[in-house]
C-alpha cells in the first residue's frame, strides 16, 4: 500500500488533480480508496492527500457518483 500512495503523493505535488488539472473517473477511484483507507484501516493521509480529499469529496461530480454507489445499498 505505501508504494501506492507514494506514486499518489508523487503525482499531488505537482497537479490538483491524478490527470493534472482534470477531475477525472480516476479522482473519483482513488479518493474513494484513500477514504476508506483512511477510515477503516488506519492509513495515516499527509497534507497533500488531506487537501486532494477535500477538494475531490468537494465536488459534485464526486458526490453524484457516491451517490449513485449507494443508491442501490438501500433497495
């Protein structure tokens, strides 16, 4: 896991964004990932993964895609 978020870290130092300065499909992967990382496995984030997550949770696009995620948990 840390040789992954290495290349993260890597890629967020110079970019706002996995794509550079497009939020892409993948943006919406990986923030995913890192939350959840974050939350259930004790990964500790740094300041460059801590601001990509609040600009990534921050959008719409990513809130209609967990949105439609979970739509289908509550049927």
């Amino acid at each position: 896991m840390q040789k992954r978020l290495k290349l993260v870290s890597q890629r967020l130092a110079n970019a706002p964004y996995l794509a550079g300065d497009a939020f892409t499909a993948a943006d919406i992967s990986v923030t995913y990932a890192l939350d959840l990382g974050q939350r259930a496995c004790g990964i500790t984030l740094g300041d460059a993964e801590l601001a990509y997550l609040s600009r990534t949770t921050g959008r719409d696009a990513y809130k209609r895609a967990m949105e439609r995620s979970h739509a289908g948990l509550s049927t």
